[in-house]
C-alpha cells in the first residue's frame, strides 16, 4: 500500500503522516503533522515538508518551519516522512494558508518639540527594540495615526512640518526596509488624522485642517496599490483635533471627536459619512487604537484638560455597536501615542508623558483582558507619531 518513488525499496518506506495542517508567519509557515504508525524496514530518519510551488524544508520531528515564502501569497503543504528504505507517498494536502508581514512600523513625531523623519519597525508577534526602517520624505510629526496599509505596502498621509500642515501622501514596502516614497496628495492639508484601512483601500478623518484650532470631520479615501491623489468620503460626526482609528477588513472604527466618548464607524467599501458606535469609557482624545479582525484596543490619552493622561486601555467588538468596555492598564499614564498589531497582539509605541516624550513600547494580548507588559523601546523618544502595519484587522 506504500508509494514511493521509482528505484527505492517501496514496500520498506515509512506509510505517510496524516493530520498535516498550517499556520501562517512573516514569510513563512509552520507546518504541524501526525508521525506515520507504520515506519516501514527501519527507523524513520527525517520528514519533508513541501509547499504547493515546491519551497520545502526537512526536519526531524513535527513542525517544519518553511520559510522563504511569499506574503499575500496562499500556499498549501504536503509532507513526506523517509527512512533508509526511501521516502514515503505524500501525505493529504494541509489547508490553504497565507503568510503575512508582521512589521509594525512607527512614523515621524515630536523629537525634543522639532519634527522627526525617522521611521522604525517591530516585528509585533516577538518582544524586543525597534530598528531603524528609513526616513520619510521630510521631517513630519502628526502624520496620520492608525493601521492603513495592504499586507504588504504601508501608506500615512498628511503631517506637520517646520513649514506648517502638507497634504502629503507617503508610502513604504513594509518587508523591505527604506525611504518613504510620494504617493500623492489629500484634497487638503491635514496633521493627526486617524487611519485605517481594508486590503485594498485606506481612509483618513479627523485632525487638524491648515492651522491653529481648524478642526476637521473630512473622510478620504485612496487605492492603495496604485498611486494618486485622495477622494472624498463623507464626513465625521463633528470635528476632531487628534483623531485615531481602528477596524476589521470591512469597518473603520474612529474615536475624534476632541475631549468626548463618541466612537463613530464607516464602511470601508462604500461612501458616505460615519454613523454612531457607541461610547468611549470616558472622554479622551489622542489614543493608541490598533484591532484584531474582532475586536478593537484603544490606549492612553488625554483626559478633558490636555494634562491628565490617561493609562486606561479600552475594547470594543467591532462587528458590532455599543460601548467600550475596560481591557486593563498601560504600564503608564501617556498621549499621543500611536499603536500597532496583528491577529493576536497590540504594542503600543511612543507618546508623552506628563510633558516628556518617552521611547517605551509595551504590549497586551487583544483577545484576553488584563495589564499591559514591556515590549522594548523605540530607537528615540517622540510623541504625535503615526504608524502603520500591514497584519491588522482581519489582513492578517
């Protein structure tokens, strides 16, 4: 009953190991299966992991990591067990899976009050510092905050320089590291608006519009694999000054109104303006939102006076409307912070605290409650940064 291959000892190869599945990594799979019962002639030796395209790996002993994939690309495996005698038949296919990025990338800010063009990343399933990833254009702070990005390009939009506001669109290749590149223009000049987005389009409210205390409830939208000037989407609820965002692939969910607890949602597909989610936990602007496919972190902040900060961590269902529940605390009370994630966790990155800027990352569980950990610190202190991360919200 064994296969095998043509001038090999068939009949003494191992049978072939059953159970095989997958799960999805940055670039790479990890492929678990079930020893065959029967091992032929001899002890088996090894085991052969293989993907549909024939990228494969051999290991000893159940999982195989294969790596060299291709993100955004579906990949299925076969696995061959062997011994002296030859190799067995393969095994049943696994499930369909698709790696993914698992960069988080922080943008720009406030370096001791002067604009940064810095940018660093994270790999969010690990712990550990941020590495430098390259610079923006020119040196921004307020640009856009939120997780809009494919799952391999990211894209911010807007800022504020030396030279007041810019409409600015910039975008990176998440896997590979570098200078941002010119994507096109918002209809407007716009700093600290929230961002988030589905595979394929990116939307942006809220913020600051031109100077001073111009506040903004515009909603633009771009294709994000192709380039070129933002569209109009609707409106926000009211204006905003720093506005944050969060989602699953099909929903935006905005908190920006300044100093309220209204959380306000799109639909990212269509057009139009955002309807009411639900309330806040108190009334608080300038957090660190960031979302599994499910539910949806939000993080610090500034509390009424723009002095209190806040280390309050919130949740929502985002498939859903209502209020926002309490998750846990930050390891410390901070603003203008920005925060990135994937599937499974949230790390929040950079932000002032009671007037100083701070370098620290640190990092709950979204699908459990509890206290925030550290994570590791980004590679200088700043505040009013952006980011952006290509395994959010349901991307993954």
């Amino acid at each position: 009953g064994r296969g095998g291959f043509i001038g090999q000892d068939g009949l003494n190869a191992p049978d072939s190991p059953t159970s095989v599945s997958a799960s999805a990594g940055g670039a790479q799979a990890i492929v678990s299966f079930t020893a065959p019962t029967d091992v032929g002639g001899s002890a088996i030796t090894g085991y052969v992991a293989t993907s549909n395209d024939g990228i494969g790996t051999a290991g000893s002993s159940s999982p195989i990591t294969v790596t060299g994939l291709t993100n955004g690309t579906a990949y299925t495996f076969n696995v061959w067990a062997y011994n002296a005698f030859g190799y067995s038949a393969p095994s049943d296919a696994s499930g369909s899976v698709t790696p993914i990025n698992n960069r988080g990338i922080f943008i720009g800010g406030y370096v001791s009050g002067v604009a940064s063009n810095v940018m660093d990343y994270i790999t969010i399933s690990s712990s550990g510092n941020a590495t430098d990833f390259g610079d923006l254009i020119s040196a921004t702070a307020s640009v856009s905050n939120g997780a809009a990005a494919s799952l391999t390009r990211g894209v911010v939009a807007g800022g504020l320089t030396s030279g007041g506001n810019i409409n600015v669109i910039q975008y990176v290749t998440i896997a590979s590291t570098g200078n941002a590149s010119d994507f096109g223009d918002m209809t407007n000049v716009y700093a600290s608006m929230g961002g988030h987005s589905s595979g394929t389009r990116a939307v942006y409210g809220g913020g600051l519009k031109n100077v001073g205390s111009n506040y903004n409830n515009s909603i633009e939208y771009i294709t994000i694999a192709s380039t070129g000037n933002a569209q109009d989407f609707g409106d926000l609820l009211s204006d905003s000054q720093f506005a944050s965002a969060l989602g699953s692939s099909t929903r935006a969910v905005f908190k920006s109104q300044n100093n309220s607890n209204v959380i306000e949602y799109i639909t990212i597909a269509s057009t139009g303006n955002s309807t009411d989610f639900g309330d806040q936990t108190q009334s608080i602007e300038a957090q660190a939102a960031a979302s599994s496919s499910t539910r949806g972190l939000f993080g610090g902040g500034y509390v009424t006076s723009g002095t209190d900060f806040s280390n309050v961590i919130s949740y929502i269902t985002i498939a859903s409307t209502g209020n926002a529940s309490d998750f846990g605390d930050l390891t410390q009370g901070i603003n203008s912070g920005s925060a990135v994630s994937d599937s499974t966790k949230y790390v929040r990155g950079g932000g002032s605290i009671s007037g100083s800027s701070t370098n620290t990352l640190d990092s709950v569980t979204i699908a459990s409650t509890g206290n925030a950990s550290d994570f590791g610190d980004l590679t200088s202190s700043r505040n009013r940064l952006g980011c952006t991360c290509g395994s959010h919200g349901g991307l993954q």
